[in-house]
C-alpha cells in the first residue's frame, strides 16, 4: 500500500490532464490538501494534443451557455497567467492577441461571413468579430504572404494562447508549492465509499478522501458509474505537426490551422476523426493539413516538418462540457470537457467553490447531465 501520513488528502483527483491539474491548482490555493492521480504516459491523453488556443470567437453558435462559459474564462486568463508565474515562476506565455480566419475561394469567404454574421446576432453585444478583405488581411500578416486564392477573412480579438507544455509544468509546480501532491502511474481501477470516505484503489494500494473529483478523459465513464454517475464521452482524433524553427513572424494564430511557439516553431493542424480508440497518425490527413496550410501562407512550403503525432481527445455526447456531482454520493464530481485550456482559468476559480463549498456557479448550471437526459426523452 502507497498511502501515508505523507499523502493525506481533503480531495482526491483522478485525471492529472490539463483539466484535473487546474482543478487541484485552485483547490490547493484555496487551503485544501490535494491529491492527484495520474495514470502512465502511454495513456491516451488530450493534454498532449492540443494548441494551446483559448478559443472564443466560434464557441457557442447553437448553445449560448458555451459561449458565456468560454468569454468568462478569458476575462480571467490574465489575471490566472499573472499569479501563476508569479508563484511559480514559468510563464505560461499567454496572449490575448486575436485570430485570423482564411477563407480560400468566393464560397467559404461568403459562407464564413454568413456564419460571423449569425453569432453576433445571437451572442450580442459581448461579441466582437470583424469581416476583412484580403488587402486587410494581407496588412494584419505584414511580410507573411497570402495565398493567392485567399479571398478574405475576419479577425476577433476575443481569442487568444498560451503554450500548453509552460502552462502545465506550471500548474504542477503550483499544485506542488501550495502543498499538493501529484503521483503518477497510479492508474485508479475501482472506486469504494463507505462512512463518508471515498477510496480510489489500483496496483499500487489506495488512497481515501471526503471529496472525489473524476476527470479522467476517456477513462471517465467507467470511474463516473461507480460513483452513481452515467456519462458517456467518446474519442476523437487529433493529427497535427510542428516545423523547424523560422525567422519569419506569423504575428497572428490562424484558426483552426496554425500558430507559432514562442521559440519559432510552426504548430500545423488540428484534423476531427471519428476513428475509435486509434492514435496513429495517417499520411493522407497530415498531407491535407500542409496542402491547406499552403494553399493559404505560401511561405510554409520551404518550411521542414521535425515531427508529427495524433492524440484523442474526449468528446461528450453533444460536444460541451460536463460539471456533475454525484446525487447518490454526494462528493463525488465528474468533470470532462475538450477545452481544458480555454476553460483552465474558469476551471481554477469557480469549480474549488463548487467542490469545497457547495456553491455551483450560474456558469456551470447549464453543463450538469441533466441536460442530455431531457434531450433522450424530447
């Protein structure tokens, strides 16, 4: 057995992801003693396959609830990436610069004009999204050349990043400063309850806490029903590349497509695959994703590749994020969304309320399963 005086906990986090790491970051602050369980590196894991995007501007066409949760987020990102570097010293390099869209051909520019032109009818007044054409494109991008058959675009000012590597390093370091403590290879195979305690067992012994947080990814469902919770997530692929570093400034994320790391490197992608539990990457999507890269910044086209890879991420039923507490045991929390970076700022002030206080935000409301059991029975 693993447990010890050592590995006391108020909560115990099964998911050490971007999402579970967030969490256990603003319980720490917060005074609670925190433990997280993490599984192996080999996992299937969404924290390794993303862009590190706070994404706004396209969140929420068909659900406003999405949109205020993700807005509310990013007011909050300057103030969590401040104190994080703060306390811990990494900086999350995080921006709050805007994205450009590349619309390539007169159809997709009329079409994504159409569709900016609905979100601010249904968003109002908190959404901010300009339509451009390519000589105003091309003055954003500077010396970065436009493709040819660029048509126009937009740019918002709602999104932003930051580099997901810093930020992580920088959520552990932060968990581990406040007091936390964070175990990896602790793959939890069963949960128990019994006299108010929760217990995660696995290979390596077990550990016991009033409160349980579940944000497993993919490994979410199987841990969420034996704490009376049923929710289904499935996976969905990812393939992305990153380049040789270059000289040359890209000044602005490209959604949906590229960014450059604060080194210089190029991060190409992202593709959406409904394949199953798959991870491979595959020649004929990365071959489109540098064919689209391309087509829109020619400059790319003498930029090298160093590396490719494919990750899944967990997708709910409908696609948004899921905050539900157990009703058959009460403590018991599962958490699991595909915009942990996005919402990793909300993620860290309002869910310790929820978990150590009971008070669920009017954020979250919209976001427990209750939802997806009224749309079964409509």
């Amino acid at each position: 057995m693993t447990n010890g005086n050592q590995h006391k906990a108020d909560v115990l986090i099964v998911g050490g992801g971007v999402v579970g790491a967030s969490i256990a970051y603003g319980l720490a602050a917060e005074g609670a003693r925190v433990g997280v369980l993490d599984a192996e590196d080999s996992d299937f894991s969404a924290s390794r396959g993303n862009f590190g995007m706070i994404s706004i501007s396209n969140k929420g066409l068909n659900n406003l609830a999405y949109f205020r949760l993700s807005y509310a987020s990013s007011r909050l990102w300057p103030e969590f990436a401040s104190t994080l570097r703060e306390q811990t010293g990494i900086d999350p390099a995080f921006d709050l610069k805007g994205k450009i869209y590349l619309s390539v051909g007169d159809a997709e520019f009329a079409a994504h004009t159409e569709k900016v032109a609905e979100y601010a009818r249904r968003v109002g007044a908190d959404y901010r999204h300009d339509i451009l054409n390519q000589a105003d494109l091309q003055h954003m991008l500077g010396k970065v050349r436009l493709g040819e058959r660029v048509a126009g675009g937009s740019f918002s000012p709602l999104d932003g990043l930051a580099e997901p590597l810093r930020l992580y390093s920088g959520l552990l370091n932060a968990i581990q400063r406040h007091g936390g403590w964070i175990l990896r290879d602790h793959r939890v195979d069963r949960i128990e309850h019994q006299g108010g305690m929760f217990t995660a067992h696995g290979q390596w012994g077990s550990f016991s806490a009033p409160r349980l947080v579940i944000a497993a990814g993919l490994g979410t469902p199987d841990l969420a029903s034996q704490v009376g919770i049923s929710v289904k997530v499935r996976p969905q692929r990812g393939q992305m590349m990153v380049t040789e570093r270059v000289e040359q400034s890209f000044p602005y994320p490209i959604s949906g497509l590229l960014r450059q790391n604060p080194e210089g490197t190029i991060m190409i992608g992202v593709s959406t695959e409904e394949v199953g539990y798959d991870d491979r990457t595959t020649v004929s999507v990365l071959k489109s994703l540098a064919r689209k890269a391309v087509e829109r910044l020619p400059a790319l086209r003498s930029v090298q590749i160093n590396r490719c890879w494919a990750a899944l991420r967990p997708r709910t039923e409908d696609g948004y994020p899921v905050y539900q507490e157990s009703r058959e045991y009460p403590g018991a929390f599962v958490i699991t969304c595909h915009s942990g970076i996005t919402l990793a700022a909300l993620h860290e002030r309002l869910l310790p309320k929820w978990i150590l206080g009971g008070r669920k935000d009017a954020l979250l409301e919209p976001f427990g399963l209750g939802r997806l059991q009224n749309a079964s029975a409509a």
